[in-house]
C-alpha cells in the first residue's frame, strides 16, 4: 500500500491555525472526522492523548507525530498538518513543530497499512525531503512528493550494498509500536549505510516482531543495540556486547550508538535483571525514580487485584440476601448467597496473598521466581501470617531464586535448559517453604495479633486522626505511592477481619474526583469548557472509587486542587471512623454500599454522609481557590 492511499487531499491542512499542542491534535482531529475516518471522536483523542503521556510524540527536526491504533478509527488514514510559525510540541530537542502527521490506524490493522506508516517515518528522517514539504504550495505537490520519495526507496533497496564489514544488529520497540519503532529502525539504517556497517534491525511494533534476528545473525554480530521502551526478548543476546537505550535516543543520537556499538563500547549482557525493570527504572528517572521495593511491591498489588475486586464485590452482593444468608445453619439460609459468598470468599480472596507474592517474587527473579513466591504465598495464608507474611514471602521467594541464578551461573551449558524446570523452582520452594515455616510465620503471626490488638483497643480520638491521614493519603498522589500504601493497609485490615480502616480508606479515594465534579457544576466560571466535560466524567469514576479521576484537575492547577482533595478525602476519612463504619468490600465504591456494616440502613446513611460532607468541602475549596477562567474550549 503507498501511503498516497492514507494520505489524501482531504486529510491535509497546509496552514494550521493552532497555537498549542492541545490545539494541533484537536484540529488535525476534526479534520480527520470530517474526512470519515473516525467513529467516536472523543475515544480517538483520548488514545492520542494517553500517547502523548507515555512520551512526547514531537521527535525534533520540526516533526510531531502524534499516533494511535483504536478501535474508534472506523478506517486508517494519515493527517498532514504544517505550521510556519512552529508549534510548542514538547519536541525531544526542545524546538517548535511545523510539521505534523497524524496516525490514525485501526484496532486490526493489516499489515500493508503498518508498512505504509513504517514507510512514512523513514522519509520524514531525510531533510531534503522535510523541506520539499516545507515549501509545497499545494496538496498535489506534497503527495507528487510522497509518490516520488517511494519510487526512490523501491530503486535504492533493488541496489543495495551488502559488502559491509562491520556487523551490527539492532531491535527498535515502542509501547504503541505504530511510529517510533520504525523511525528509529530507519535512523540506524540509514547512518549505518553512510558509516559502511552492515546493520540488520528487528521492528517490535504493532503488526509483530519483523525481521527477527535469527541465532546466526546474533552469533556472528560485533554488536548489538537495543532502543526501546518495552519489554524486548534479551535472553537470546546473553554474552553479547549490547547497548540499550530508550527508542527516542536512536532516532536523535544514531550515529554515536553505532559507533560506540562498532568499537565495543557497551557491556556483555548477562540477563542478570530484566530489561523492562530497567525501563520502568529509566523512566521513573524523569518523573522522581521510585524504589524497587515499590516497583515490586505494586507487580504484586496490580495482579492481585482483580481478585480483591472481584471477589470482594461477590462477597457484597451475598449480604443483600441477609446478613447471615450464606449459613447453611442460619434461618436467613439462601443458597445463591452461599455460592456467592464461597466464590467471592472462599476461592478469589483464597487467591490474594499467594498470588501477591508470587508475582512480588516474579517482578523480582522473572518467571522462575513465581512458584516459590505462589508456595510462600500459600503458607503465609493458610497459617495466620497474613498480608504482612505474603509480603514477606514475595520479597523472600524473588531474591531467592536470584540467588539460586547467580549460584547455578557455573554450570555446563549443556544443563541450561534444566535451570527453569527443575533447578529453580525445586531449590526456590525449598528455602522459600523452609524459612517461612521455620522463621517466618510464627513472628508474623504474634505481629499480626498484636496489631490487631492495638488498632481494636484505639480510642475515639486515636481513630479519627487515623481516619484523617488515611483518607489523606489516598488524595496526596492520586493513584501513586502514597494511595496505594493507603490502599494496601486497607486491605490487610480486611483480611485481618478489621473492616473500619478500609471504609474510610474508599471515602477518601472517592471524595476527590466527586469534589472536583461538584466544583465544576457549582463554579462553572472556574472552569473552562473542557474542564466542565471532564468533571460529568469525574462523577462516575469518584463513586466508582477511582481517584484517579482527580489527576487531569491536579495537574492542570496543583497548588489549589491537591490542598482542596487532601482536606475533603482527610475529612471524609474521619468522619466515617467517628461514625464507626465497617466495609467487607474493598473496591467499588458505590456500587457495594449495600455491604457497609452488613446492610445496616443507618450506616449506609451515615457513610453517605462522610463522602457527601468530604466532596462539598473539597468543592468549596477549588471554587474559593481557583480564580475564574475564559470561557474557551
């Protein structure tokens, strides 16, 4: 397919009125409507925009490409928009946009399209051809353009040269696999054909692994160079000199990483630690690098809950029957409540800690790290030492089996392939299981009891200022470190039989999206027009219990919004401890109301009560704040 088929007439704007980045996709956007090309614009701008916040899509040399691959892209096509001005566009090399190609492929997007796309981010890497573009007058000069750059590529790829000496390999990947993968693979190409290196380069992108580097491409490489921004197979290149890199730099530095890949400077890969840990590493870098006891501690935490949720909401639902419904020895008996209950109960929350650990363990030592973890996970469950032994057992298991791996380094290559199979996870369960039996879970569980004694013997006072920084804590960050410590504590209360800490833990976590939609309706002059469109969104994801509703408000005025969400989620957090409410269900929000302290109306009220009370406060804030606004989308 020539990309004269995704690019037309009708998908180009050769004098962009926008003056911001906000402006340029929300015209190239339009255009693209007005073209036919989309079904559900506003899903087509959330996928651009949740591109642009894993990494600016404005490359540098003048050239955005804003991209994404969704279902609300009825047929594939490319935006050409050009600004003499320039645009901010957040560029890696901090200079304004003028040209600006918009992606919009479909969710099954055929390959010829994706070849197309990989097409059009190799030509943009020519400056001579970034110029013509720069000056076409008209919509035919620009695809006489295209249609030229194409017939070149066929005639230089019929003649090319392969008597290159210096042998190099290369693996591009970036997290939507639609424009940087190539970019960066036709950068490499193109500097290594002026260096005279016989470069070969493997594309992760969204239509598959192509031109896979083979067992003899990699044994006979001098070196090797890894530019991605996901998770690439780099086991196969262990022994090997390799350099790994984001994409970005491959497409702005590569020249310097062929050449410091040709003189073998670069470390032999050993696969001591996984390359997507060094990526989350590299990128928490850029925004306040987190530990990697988080890091681990949340692999655990995002896998488990599916079944906290999950199971949590069955166990809710089997209460609207009665509050001892699911007792076969109870009046109340109703066997649909039972099945309930024992699915929700009995087998998803069965599953919580041995699954926190074992993939604790895994984001620690990789795959061979899950069955010890999963086993150590097991035992803290099934032998009192609860959430705290899971954590234990994940962190135990994971470094564990990196021992085991440096330990079993040694050994013939010939037993390479037993290591996975029999070494890890028989020599991994063994001292994960003989040190949670023997040294673990008796501490834990004393620890565990007096805790629970502790936090049942708390006073009035004692409990409404843990109310207070616990609803805290789940509007500091909004879904970050700090809500998720909140979150989790929640969650071992729960599983400790304790049920008053997480119920104020979920009014804060709703409080502050519901605070910012009220504010929205209530000061509408605070606001601008999109502002006023997220906050009806902003309902539903506060009484679904998702803080993260919150964040587009933050970051667009922190000084105001955190302040604000902090002291309504604070308040409302309190105020359920002073009301005493108890909540079986750790996740839902609204939609579990009916489990608050065993279906009890005047708890539900009250709990109501909390959230509403801590919503109005942190509205009147924002709106008292926050100084009114143009009224301009």
């Amino acid at each position: 397919m020539k990309i004269t088929e995704l690019l037309t007439k009708e998908t180009m704007i050769l004098n962009l009125a926008s003056t911001s980045k906000g402006d340029v996709i929300e015209e190239l956007t339009d255009k693209l409507d007005r073209a036919g090309h989309l079904n559900d614009v506003k899903g087509f701008k959330e996928a651009i925009h949740k591109r642009e916040k894993e990494s600016t899509t404005g490359i540098g040399e003048g050239i955005a490409i804003p991209h994404a691959k969704t279902s609300a892209v009825k047929r594939p096509a490319i935006v050409f928009g050009r600004s003499d001005k320039g645009i901010n566009y957040d560029s890696l090399d901090g200079q304004p946009a003028h040209l600006f190609f918009m992606i919009a492929a479909t969710e099954g997007a055929n390959q010829t399209h994706l070849e197309a796309l990989s097409r059009l981010s190799s030509f943009l890497m020519d400056n001579e051809f970034r110029n013509v573009l720069i000056n076409a007058t008209s919509t035919d000069e620009v695809l006489s353009a295209f249609d030229a750059k194409e017939e070149e590529q066929e005639e230089e790829k019929a003649s090319e040269d392969t008597t290159h000496t210096t042998k190099l390999l290369a693996v591009t990947a970036c997290p939507t696999g639609i424009a940087h993968t190539y970019m960066a693979a036709d950068a490499l190409k193109s500097k290594a054909a002026e260096l005279g290196y016989s470069l070969k380069v493997e594309t992760n992108g969204s239509g598959g692994v192509k031109n896979k580097l083979t067992d003899h491409d990699i044994q006979e490489a001098d070196g090797v160079i890894v530019a991605a921004d996901t998770k690439v197979e780099m086991e196969r290149f262990k022994g090997k000199k390799v350099i790994e890199v984001p994409v970005a730099e491959a497409i702005r530095k590569p020249e310097e990483l062929l050449k410091r890949s040709a003189n073998g400077e670069a470390e032999i890969y050993s696969n001591t630690s996984s390359y997507e840990d060094e990526i989350n590493e590299k990128k928490n870098e850029r925004k306040g690098k987190q530990p990697a006891f988080y890091k681990h501690l949340m692999n655990g935490v995002s896998n488990m809950l599916p079944l906290v949720v999950g199971g949590g909401i069955l166990i809710a639902l089997s209460f609207i029957f009665g509050i001892n419904a699911a007792d076969p020895d109870h009046p109340s008996y109703n066997a649909f409540a039972e099945a309930l209950s024992t699915i929700g109960g009995g087998n998803a929350f069965a599953l919580m800690i041995p699954v926190l650990a074992g993939f604790i363990a895994m984001s620690i030592a990789d795959r061979p790290g899950l069955a010890p973890g999963l086993v150590g996970g097991l035992m803290a469950s099934t032998n009192g030492a609860g959430f705290l032994g899971g954590l234990i057992a994940g962190f135990l298991a994971g470094y564990a089996v990196l021992l085991l791996k440096r330990v079993f380094s040694g050994l013939p290559q010939s037993l390479e392939g037993i290591k996975p199979v029999l070494l890890y996870p028989l020599f991994g369960i063994f001292i994960t299981g003989m040190i949670m039996m023997y040294v673990v879970i008796e501490p834990v569980q004393a620890m565990n009891t007096g805790l629970e004694n502790w936090l049942g013997g708390l006073g009035t006072t004692n409990k409404l200022l843990l109310g207070l920084i616990l609803g805290g804590m789940m509007a500091v960050d909004m879904g970050g470190p700090i809500n998720k410590a909140a979150f989790t504590f929640g969650i071992a209360m729960i599983d400790a039989g304790n049920l008053t800490y997480h119920a104020a833990i979920m009014a804060g976590g709703m409080t502050p999206p519901l605070g910012l939609a009220l504010a929205t309706t209530i000061f509408k002059k605070r606001f601008n027009k999109t502002e006023r469109e997220a906050g009806k969104v902003a309902y539903v994801m506060g009484a679904s219990f998702i803080t993260e509703g919150a964040i587009p408000f933050a970051a667009a005025d922190p000084a105001r919004v955190i302040p604000s969400i902090i002291v309504g989620s604070s308040v409302a957090g309190a105020l359920t401890m002073l009301f005493n409410i108890g909540l079986p269900a750790p996740h839902g929000g609204a939609f579990v109301m009916w489990s608050v302290n065993n279906i009890s109306v005047q708890h539900i009220l009250l709990y109501l009560l909390a959230i509403v009370i801590g919503t109005i406060v942190t509205a009147l804030m924002v709106g008292l704040l926050k100084k009114s606004k143009p009224q301009v989308a």
